[in-house]
C-alpha cells in the first residue's frame, strides 16, 4: 500500500508541475516541507534549501497574476450577481471523487468542505463495518470450501478403495456385481459434487479477487487522501488548475485551499444579520459530476449551527455556495438530511463560520 500511496503521489506531483495556474513570467516556487509534502507557492520558503525550483512560465498579466476574472467575465458576461457567484465556483476533485468550492479572495484563497478532500468520516465507517463483515463471510465459505473438498478426498479414497476390492475378486464372485454396481452409483455422486464444488469454488475466487480488488483501491484512495496536499480546480470554462491546501479544519467540516499566481473572481459575504426565513437563496456546485449547477430555493431555518434551506443539494454540490439574491455567500453546502416523510433537507454552514475559522489566514 505503501508503494501504490507513493505512486498516487508521484502521480500528484507531476500533474502540477505541468498543469499549474498561469502561462507567463512569474515567480512560483515548488519545494518539500518538512514533512515531504510537496508546496507550490509564490512565496519562496523562509529557510534556504537546494530542493526549491523556480517554476517559469506561470502568468500572463504585467502585473504577474493571470487575470481569471476578467477571463471569466469576458466569455460570460453575467447578467446578474447570482451568475457572478456562479462564476467563482469550482469543482473540486481528490482522490477520493469530486465535491464543489468556490473563491473568497480576489487572491486564491477558496473554501470547500474537508469531506471533499479528506472523505466522508461516516461513509467511511459504515464501509469498515460492510468490509469486517464481508471479510466474516469470507472466512466462512473458505472454512466451508475446505470442509466439502476433505469430504470429497475421503469419498476418493473410498473409491478407490472399493475399486482395489473389486479387482481382487474373481469373475465368478456373485459379490463382485453388486459391488461394482454400488460403486458405480457412488462414482457418479462423487462426480457431480466434485463438478458443483468446482463450479461453486470458481464463481467465488472469481468473486473474492474483484472485492479484494476494489476494497484495495479504496483503502488506497484514503490513504492518499489523507496526505495529499494538492487538489485539482476545474473552472467554469473547464480550465484546470492545481490548488494546495492551506490548513483542513479540525472543528467544522470545512477546509481552506489556494491557487498562487491568479486574480480569481471571488464571492462576498452576506451581512449575517441580514439572513432570515424564506430568503431567496441558490446553491451553486457540480452534483452527480454535473458542473456550473444552480438550484433555487428558500431559507427555511436555522438548525445545530446550520442554515437550513430547500434548495436541493446532491452530492457533488458538497462545498459550494448557498448564496443569496445579491450574489453574496450565505453559506457553504455541507449535507443533506434525509428523513422519511420528507424528501430531504439541505444543510449549510454559515459563512462567518468559515471566515472566522480561518481569519488568520485570509487577514
């Protein structure tokens, strides 16, 4: 596991060191942290080292910054703030799938939800339990398999001994009809358990090797999500860029990434004193895989923390904005609650939440 974490990683690495934000003059700087993390960042590190590269190549503005606003703007011309919202937000992808985030600074710094890139702590739980118990199962038709094929070996030897029998008897031997015809009856029983326990055998190796193979390729997966330190952001354009994650929150299921090099289209925060009960609002995100999505619906009230709305929200919206009729973030879309009577409730976390989460970093 440890060699196929390494390879992801390589994987990682190389895709940024081609595909990162800009195609200019710039400064951007790739280096290893303390940790062996890889960073890529304008800002050189503050000790020196011979592994730090300059990356060339990396804007295209005379200001040194690719200018993805003004990119943005000029191919969509929003007609509106909620299409202005729409065009800071991003699809995030991990190794672990896809979620949505959006940019709170002109400068790069965007949000998304720490499920997202790090998966889902429930999800992952319930797969833990479905594997202890699938693994239980295993052992139990393996233990069986060898059961019926000891079975099988002793009912050969009887056979054979049987057939040692009747070659010792004489022609003439009115005990050697019956005994041949007996064996020949057991002959054929033997015959077709062997052929349905080989049957049997088969379908479940083959059955054992694809979970084997997909049980290996998610516990790989989390393993590289949970070092992996950079992320790919799909824009609106369908532009992709390389983003590094700045710090995952350890209290809210929030996490706060950068891209160096760009001006990025950003959304502003609503007042929260300005947030109430049948607001107009909008979840922006990319559900089922689906980019650019926006969904309408209402505040419908506040919940343990959460903006709680009816706009619908799937997974892939995960991480996006809940804004309101001003184009404004009222909150990021974390998860939907699903009860029995009703079709589902979408949750939020409230932004200033996440802006003070994270205020030394985006200061």
């Amino acid at each position: 596991m440890k060699k196929t974490a390494r390879n992801y990683i390589f994987i990682i690495w190389f895709s940024l060191f081609i595909g990162y934000c800009g195609t200019g003059s710039a400064e951007v700087y790739q280096y290893q942290d303390a940790d062996g993390n890889w960073v890529f960042t304008d800002t050189p590190p503050v000790y020196d080292s011979d592994e730090v590269t300059r990356m060339d190549g990396m804007v295209e503005s005379s200001d040194g910054l690719r200018d993805l606003q003004k990119q943005l703007h000029e191919k969509y011309h929003p007609e509106n703030e909620v299409d202005a919202a729409a065009m800071a937000t991003v699809t995030v992808t991990s190794s672990i799938g896809t979620g949505s985030g959006f940019f709170i600074s002109d400068n790069g710094y965007l949000l998304t939800n720490r499920h997202v890139i790090y998966g889902d702590e429930r999800q992952a739980e319930v797969f833990d339990k479905a594997v202890e118990h699938i693994d239980d199962q295993v052992e139990i038709a393996e233990a069986d398999i060898a059961i019926r094929e000891n079975q099988l070996k002793r009912e050969k030897e009887i056979l054979d001994e049987m057939a040692g029998a009747i070659g010792k008897l004489s022609d003439r031997s009115s005990q050697k009809d019956a005994l041949k015809s007996r064996y020949h009856d057991r002959l054929a029983y033997y015959q077709a358990v062997k052929k349905d326990l080989e049957r049997q055998k088969s379908a479940f190796v083959r059955e054992k090797q694809n979970y084997e193979n997909e049980k290996t390729d998610y516990e790989n997966k989390q393993a590289v999500a949970g070092i992996s330190r950079n992320f790919k952001i799909t824009l609106k354009n369908g532009d992709t860029l390389y983003a590094y994650l700045v710090r995952a929150s350890s209290d809210h299921d929030l996490a706060l990434l950068k891209i160096d090099g760009c001006k990025t289209p950003f959304i502003h925060p609503a007042d929260k004193t300005r947030i109430s009960q049948r607001q107009k609002v909008w979840a922006i995100g990319s559900p089922l895989n689906i980019a650019d999505t926006m969904k309408d619906g209402t505040v419908s009230g506040f919940t343990n923390g959460y903006i709680q709305t009816n706009a619908q929200i799937y997974p892939g919206n995960s991480g996006g904005p809940l804004v309101n009729e001003n184009g404004q973030v009222i909150g990021i879309n974390t998860l939907k609650e699903l009860t029995r009577k009703f079709e589902g409730m979408g949750l939020a976390i409230p932004i200033d939440t996440a802006l003070d989460e994270f205020a030394a970093e985006l200061r």
